[in-house]
C-alpha cells in the first residue's frame, strides 16, 4: 500500500509559487517562453489546462509523496506539539465528563460530544518546515492561446499525485475516492499532457470536454445544485502544443498510476477522477487498477 502523508496543506497553497527561496522542496514557476537549463536534481512538470468554455479557471493540486527524512523530521514535531498539548486536551475532557456526570444525575440531558481520549495518530499540527503540496495557477503560464495555457514548473523529483484542483490560494475540490498518479524524474520535463476540469453541477449543460461529458450527462445521478469542477486527464500524445524553447530538451510522457482513496487533507468537495483508459476506472465505489484488474493503491 503506498503511503501518502501530508506535509504541508493550507499553508503551501497560500504562500507563493517558491514557498522557501532555497528550500530543496520548493516549487519554481517558469514564465513567457523564458529559456529553461534543466538542473540535475530538479524535475519539472509541463501541464497543459484547457479553460471550460464559461471561463471558470481552475489550478490543480498535487501532492509530493514525502521521503523519510521528511516523515521522521514531521513525526518529530508532531510528537513534540502532543507532549504540549496532551494536558490541555486531558483537562477539556475531564471538564466535560464532569459536566456530563452532573447533568445525569440531576437528570438533565447532556447533548455535548465527549472529546476522545488525546491520541497522537489523530492529533494535527500546522507544519512549515516543508512542504510537499504544489498548486499550479492558471495566471502563471509559460506560454498561452486564446482558451489554453501551458504550465512549467520545477519541483523536487518524486512520485506526485493528482489531488484535485483549486482557486487562486485554496482548495475547491479533493479527488479523495480516486485519481492518478505519476513519478517526475530528476533531470527529465515530466509531461502530464492535459489536466482538465469542467462544471459538474445541473446548472451546467454537458460538458463540451469528452471526457468530463462522459460523467455528467447524468445529471439526476451524479450532479448537484453546488457549483464544483469534475476532473480528467489527457494524457501527452503527438501534436499536442509544446513551447518552442522546451522542444530540444529531455522530455517524457507521464506514465500515469491508478491511486485509490485518500483522506480529505484540505476539506472541500469530495469528488473523484474521471476513468482514464487503460489505467483507471471504477466499479461502483472501487478504484481499480486497469492494469492489474485490482484495487488500487490507497493512501491510509
């Protein structure tokens, strides 16, 4: 089962494209067809949006599988922040206990939960010390047309995952119940091909995207009254447009993975990716692995 701990949420998506100037998990953003000398130690992610036709832009989210030097240095300061926090959350339930013990034995109901015993595995803390979820605005393009915009960024080499899609600094929607994922290697542009999205709710009429049409043409079904962005991927084939000043350098088709559900670390609209052939698709609420004929990988 491959593991997806979140290092950073809100506090990566509200700060700018380069969250630390040197920190090595940094995103940098490429603008205006500037030329690109490919760093060693870097990979780069070159992602093409579609804008729907009603103009509503949307910016994905990945988020960096973490390394173990990452984890330890995060579980450290988890366990440092519990250690501190650990009374305070004893003295909360015991206060509330009290108040519950009083309150039945004058015979009065008592409707206010009963916090759980503190548990570190259930314990949150705001951490900046790294960061490893990456939103990549529409506005910051590299090159552009009427409807498209094409993304380049650099981002620590890694296996990332399709997460979901965002405003300009927060989260609208989690594909917590199924997307992809893909590894961007050092060195190499990791071509995503297009990452779509387009209105799903019934005010829309069917998306003019085929593959989002695919899942909301059943309005009754599958759609709401709330105005939220499905999700899709085209993966990179032949013709698609690409820069000019990127054409000379190493680059390598995305090779995409199913990845199964995942918790909903920024709490917006829960949703999933639409089936991408070969590679995932759905049985009711099972994420398959095309490939395999499995569920696939979840992160806990």
């Amino acid at each position: 089962m491959m593991r997806l701990a979140l290092i950073v949420a809100v506090a990566a998506l509200a700060s700018p494209a380069v969250a630390k100037d040197n920190g090595p998990d940094r995103m940098e953003t490429f603008h205006d067809l500037a030329p690109v000398t490919l760093a060693p130690d870097r990979a780069y992610l070159l992602v093409r949006l579609m804008m729907p036709t009603d103009g509503v832009s949307y910016a994905p989210i990945f988020i960096r599988q973490p390394g173990p030097e990452e984890l330890a240095a995060y579980q450290r300061a988890k366990e440092k922040a519990f250690a501190v926090e650990r009374p305070k959350l004893l003295e909360k339930r015991a206060k509330v206990l009290a108040d519950r013990d009083a309150a039945l034995a004058k015979g009065i109901s008592f409707d206010k939960p009963v916090p759980p015993e503190p548990n570190i595995d259930l314990f949150s803390i705001e951490y900046r010390d790294a960061q490893n979820v990456y939103l990549l605005r529409y506005g910051n393009s590299y090159d552009k047309a009427e409807h498209e915009r094409v993304l380049l960024v650099s981002v620590p080499p890694g296996t990332y995952v399709l997460a979901g899609q965002g405003s300009l600094i927060t989260p609208v929607s989690c594909l917590c119940m199924g997307t992809v994922s893909l590894t961007a290697r050092a060195g190499v542009i990791t071509d995503l091909g297009y990452v779509l999205a387009d209105r799903a709710d019934r005010i829309k009429h069917v998306s003019d995207l085929p593959e989002i049409a695919a899942i909301t043409k059943d309005h009754d079904k599958y759609n709401t009254d709330v105005l939220f962005l499905a999700m899709a991927v085209r993966p990179y084939a032949d013709g698609m447009p690409t820069p000019v000043p990127l054409r000379a350098l190493p680059r390598e088709a995305a090779r995409y993975e199913a990845f199964g559900k995942m918790p909903n670390y920024f709490s917006p609209i829960v949703m999933r990716l639409a089936p991408l052939p070969g590679v995932l698709g759905y049985e009711e609420d099972r994420v398959i692995d095309l490939r395999t004929g499995k569920d696939a990988d979840s992160a806990p």
